[in-house]
C-alpha cells in the first residue's frame, strides 16, 4: 500500500492539473465537487487546492484511510472528508454534486452496478462524471512491454481482485476489460471522450455526461 502511494506521489498534482482542466472544459458550473471513493484524499488534496471556487468533498468506505485524509488535508478550506459506502448515499446528497470524480475505483467494487446507480442519483442533471480506471488486460500476455499494465495485474490479484470478490462480489480487479461496455449500459450516463491522463496509456479517463 505505502509503496504504491509513494508512486502515485509524483503524479498527483499533475493528474489533479489535467483532471481540472477536464473539469473546466466540461462543465459549467463545478459549485459542489465530490471525489468517490478517495482514499486517503492524496488526489482529492491537490484537486481541492485548484478548484478554488468548489467545494470538493472527499468519500471512502474506509474509516482509517478518512482518518488519514482528515489529517492531511490540513488548511485546505474548500474540502472536508466523511465515511460512506458507495452502495448506501445519503439521501440527502440527491442531485447535489456538478462533477463527480471516481479515480481507480469502478475495478474495485464488489457491485458495480448498484454503485453506479447510487452515483448517478447523486449527481445533477447534466452533471459531469470522470471515471478514470487503468487499461489493463486480464491476459499477462497482453501487457508485455506494458511495465505499468504488468506491475497492476500482478498487484489486483492480490489487492483489487480479493476486495471486489468479498461478498460474492464481482472479482473485477483491474484486468475488467468490458468496463467500457458495461458503460455504455448505466442508464442516463452518456461517455463524451475518453482521455488519456499524463500522457500514458495507462490512465484512461471517461469523460461522461448526465443526460
Ligand atoms: C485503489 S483505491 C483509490 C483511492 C483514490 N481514489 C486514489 O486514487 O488515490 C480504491 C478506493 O475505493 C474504495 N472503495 C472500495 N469499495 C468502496 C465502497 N463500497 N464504497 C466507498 N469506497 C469504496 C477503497 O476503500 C479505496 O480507498
């Protein structure tokens, strides 16, 4: 976990850069800002101190890893940090959020559809959603002379498939390779583009849309 998070430290600000600019370039108004399934806020951190006009809230079903966040975020003003699981939203959030962030969380979930249609209910009427998730093939062979794609399949099997299996769940890891598909079929969500983040191949960004 610490080795992966030491990695992922230098990307950050830039990912949080290009995901603004995404963001601008998308909506029209970004008032209220949340990022699904943060972690330990290492990307919402650095979002939140560009979207100087949003309020970005950061959410994760994990206690500790929002313990963590809470602590980090220091005098961040426009962020605060609260415990929710993805398939339970409050009621109260209905139709608050403009833009919706889920970063290298879809591969993870042990019910992505019950997910997805909670997120939706979430999110405004032409509100825009950001789903970035690595594009990783199932089949080792297909990732060779891919270092990134190698190193995350060899992690999901011992991180992202185990968690998303819990439950009966789906055991997706990030080997998913129809995720795309499975897109296309949540009702009211429509994929504007997709982007590639930092120049890599490896972070593929759906850009959609509420219809
Ligand atoms: C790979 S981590 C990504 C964290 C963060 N978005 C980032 O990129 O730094 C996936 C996150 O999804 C969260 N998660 C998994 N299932 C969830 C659920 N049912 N509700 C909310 N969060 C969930 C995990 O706790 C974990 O923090």
């Amino acid at each position: 976990m610490n080795y992966v998070r030491s990695l992922r430290t230098l990307y950050n600000v830039p990912i949080a850069k290009e995901l603004c600019a995404q963001i601008y370039a998308h909506s029209e108004k970004c008032t209220n800002v949340l990022d699904m399934g943060c972690g330990t806020g290492d990307l919402t951190i650095p979002l939140a101190q560009q979207l100087t006009s949003s309020v970005v809230h950061g959410c994760d079903i994990s206690v500790k890893a929002i313990e963590e966040a809470n602590k980090a975020s220091g005098q961040v003003g426009n962020l605060d940090f609260s415990k929710q699981n993805i398939n339970e939203l409050p009621k109260s959030w209905a139709g608050k959020f403009d833009v919706i962030l889920m970063f290298d969380v879809l591969h993870d979930l042990q019910d992505p559809e019950i997910a997805m249609k909670q997120v939706m209910s979430v999110l405004k009427k032409n509100g825009t959603i950001i789903i970035v998730d690595p594009k990783v093939s199932r089949d080792p062979l297909n990732n060779v002379g891919n270092i990134q794609a190698a190193h995350a399949l060899t992690l999901s099997t011992w991180w992202c498939v185990p968690s998303s299996s819990c439950n009966c769940g789906s055991g997706n890891g990030v080997g998913w390779e129809n995720k795309e598909a499975f897109l296309l079929r949540i009702p009211g969500l429509e994929i504007k583009s997709r982007v590639c983040l930092i120049n890599s191949d490896y972070n593929y960004a759906y850009i959609c849309k509420k219809k």
